[in-house]
C-alpha cells in the first residue's frame, strides 16, 4: 500500500508539486503509515485495496466528512483514492470508487464530498465522469515551498 502511494503521487502530482517534496516520499515511511492507520483507523473510517493479479494496484479510504463549516456539509468523505500508474486504465480505479460509494452509504451517508488538486486534471475528470460535482468550497494546503489549491466535489449517495 505504501508503494501504491508514493507511486501514484509521484505520477500525479509530477507537474504539480515540488519536485523535492516528490523526492521525499518513502515507500517504507508511507507503508509504516499505512500499517498504523490500519492497526487503529479513525472512527467510522475504511481502508480498501483493489487487487490485479493478486498484488495491490489501487488504495481508497473512506470515512466522516472532516472539515465541517455548516450544517449543509456532506457527511461522508472519499479522503483518498490512490492507483498504482502500472494500473492506469485498467478499470481498478472505477471498480474501488464503486465499492467506496458502496461503503459509504452502508454507513448511513447521503451525500460524499473530496478535495482533489486544482491542476490534477486526470484525477478531476475521473471524479466528474462518476457523476462528482464541482462546488464553491476551495482550500490550500502546503508541500515543500509550494502552495497547492484543493477543490471540493460532492456526490449525492
């Protein structure tokens, strides 16, 4: 999972991110990460792989919406997808956002939001043929020395 990971952010944030930020990024540290959150997961948060060949090519998690700001905010949240680029156009990443939705409803949410990078065009059209739509909600985050703008999508469930 950790390689998943790194592998994809590596692939998606290329021209996105700094590239020193990109250099940082450790398979070993990120599957640490990723054995904790397994161990202990948040409250009402699930973790889910999707598998090719029996070797994890695509992450996902899902949980409680988690930036909160009004009463009208989604309640769930896909807080990540993730797939390997040797996975790129297989179909896993359509297969394991079905089955977050999936998740998601069966823990009560009626409707789903994410943030996506603003400049992750690959990323915003996946997210926008699934039926996500785009909505005012905007917010920076920062890696390295670069300020990135994240955009918010929602999804009726």
């Amino acid at each position: 999972m950790g390689e998943v990971h790194v592998a994809a952010w590596r692939a998606a944030y290329a021209d996105v991110m700094p590239a020193k930020f990109l250099a940082t990024l450790d398979d070993e540290r990120s599957a640490a990460r990723w054995t904790e959150s397994i161990a202990t997961p948040p409250e009402g948060v699930t973790n889910l792989v999707g598998e090719i060949d029996g070797t994890i090519q695509a992450i996902a998690t899902v949980g409680p919406f988690r930036d909160h700001a009004s009463f009208d905010d989604p309640s769930g949240e896909l807080w990540m997808i993730n797939v390997h680029p040797d996975a790129f156009g297989t179909g896993i990443a359509t297969a394991l956002h079905r089955r977050a939705l999936d998740h998601l409803r069966k823990d009560g949410h009626h409707r789903a939001a994410l943030w996506v990078v603003d400049r992750n065009l690959r990323a915003r059209r996946f997210y926008e043929r699934e039926g996500w739509t785009e909505d005012p909600a905007r917010k920076e985050d920062t890696f390295g020395d670069q300020t990135i703008v994240e955009v918010r999508y929602s999804l009726s469930l």
